[in-house]
C-alpha cells in the first residue's frame, strides 16, 4: 500500500502486458483514475508509452492529453476523461468539461465521455442526489455532470469508481450509465454479493445522431483468482434494472428482466 491506511493501495500492471489491451480490441484508454499516479510521473509516461504503442488512445490527465479522435465507417468519435483527482481533468470543474466536450462535439460526428466518480462499496449502489464525498474528497455531483455532459453534445456518458454498478438512464435521448463496477478484478478487492457482479452493456445508436436505439447487458460474475464468467443468474441485471427504476425513474428507456435496454 501506499501508507498505512488500509484505503491506500498502489497498483502497476507490468509493461508486457500492454498487447493484451490491444488484442482484446480497445482503442481508448481512460487515464483519469485514483490510480493514474501511484507510481509519480514516471509511471504515467510509462502508461503512455505503453498505450501508444499498441496504437491504443488516451485521455484524462491534467496538462497531458485532454481527449480524442477515432475514425470508424467514416464517422469520427471524439473521447474524452475525467476523474476526481487533483492530477486528472476534474469532473467537478465544468468550466473545463464544458470546453473539452465543446470542442469533441464541433469536431466530431459522436461524443463519448467517460468520468471516474462516486463514493465507493457495497453501500454506494443508488445514485444519490448532489454531490458525493468520499475519503474526504469530492467525487462529484454525478447527475449533473452526466446531464450537463449530453447539454454540451456528449452522446454517450459512462462511469466508474465505485466498484459497484449503478443505474443506467436515457436523458435527452442519450445513453448514460453512471457505474459500470468492476470487470476483471480476481485478486486483493471483495468479491462477494454485488461486488462480484461484471456486466458488459453494448447499446445501439444512430450514427447520424447519436440518439440511443436500444442496448443489451451481457451478465458476467466473477471468481477470486479466475476472473469474469458468464453469469446464468443474470444477477447484475436485476441488480441494474431495480436500481434504474428506482434511482432514475425519469429515463427515456427502461431494462427488463433479459437485459434488454429499451425505450419507453
């Protein structure tokens, strides 16, 4: 750990591991997490880097990158971070995501924003109303960061941060999802309940628009030392879809019991 609170972790992947990013398909990385600096300078040049490399994009730091460009099917995607930290591209500060998200949208044909934010465990599934502080620090009104983002022309909004999934909402005809917790995390974090639950959400949208067509959650679960599997249980659907009724019952769009994200 970094000290001697048991909150304060330090995490590196080795270097080597980088192709396995590419591989899998990513061509975006968020940098704009509590973890991009444990490792000072150098481990964020490093990252870099390594991302680079691998001909994978990168946002989220303060002063670095600020965001991104990928053309597919002749579309350009503009991609963007942020993060809580005083090292990142803050969330808190709209003044700053107005700009970037702004700038993606005259430049760009879909916008897609990703922020690191929320208090973080089992306790903190619902999305609360205002600002969250966790740890002493403010990790954001999440709500109005999500809507003010899709104001500005964003039209995907996803979040991560506080290891637990949490409601997903259609607002102006734009897709938000405001946790999407955990993934592949089989070592030293709990993994028990909804700690365990690892959904992969793939949605449609006009490429003309933006505007959300319909989505799918892909239900894994996860095992300490093995890692994301499919989940027949499908518990992190109706984990998502009791706390989309309960937290946003205002969305556009609504999931049922087979995953399915669908306009109301």
């Amino acid at each position: 750990t970094k000290g001697s609170d048991p909150y304060s972790y330090s995490f590196r992947t080795p270097t080597s591991f980088a192709p396995r990013l590419r591989e899998v398909g990513f061509d975006f990385m968020s940098m704009a997490n509590n973890h991009a600096n444990d490792f000072g300078l150098h481990g964020i040049e490093s990252t870099e880097q390594c991302l680079r490399q691998q001909g994978i994009l990168f946002a989220g730091i303060e002063g670095r990158v600020e965001s991104a460009v990928i053309e597919r099917c002749g579309k350009k995607i503009g991609l963007c971070a942020f993060g809580h930290n005083s090292y990142t591209l803050k969330h808190t500060d709209l003044q700053v995501v107005g700009r970037i998200v702004d700038d993606l949208a005259s430049r760009c044909d879909l916008v897609i924003v990703s922020f690191h934010g929320g208090a973080e465990g089992r306790t903190k599934s619902h999305l609360p109303q205002g600002s969250e502080t966790f740890l002493g620090e403010n990790r954001g009104s999440l709500r109005q960061l999500a809507h003010f983002c899709v104001d500005h022309g964003a039209d995907v909004v996803y979040g991560h941060g506080p290891h637990v999934v949490r409601a997903v909402e259609v607002y102006k005809g734009r897709f938000i999802a405001y946790s999407l917790g955990n993934f592949c995390t089989p070592y030293n974090v709990s993994l028990t309940g909804i700690s365990g639950y690892a959904p992969l959400v793939e949605i449609g949208i006009d490429p003309k628009t933006g505007r959300f067509l319909s989505g799918q959650i892909h239900p894994f679960i996860q095992t300490r030392g093995v890692g994301p599997r499919t989940d027949s249980n499908r518990s992190v659907i109706t984990e998502m879809k009791q706390l989309s009724e309960a937290d946003v019952p205002q969305s556009q769009a609504t999931v049922r019991a087979d995953g399915a994200i669908v306009l109301k």
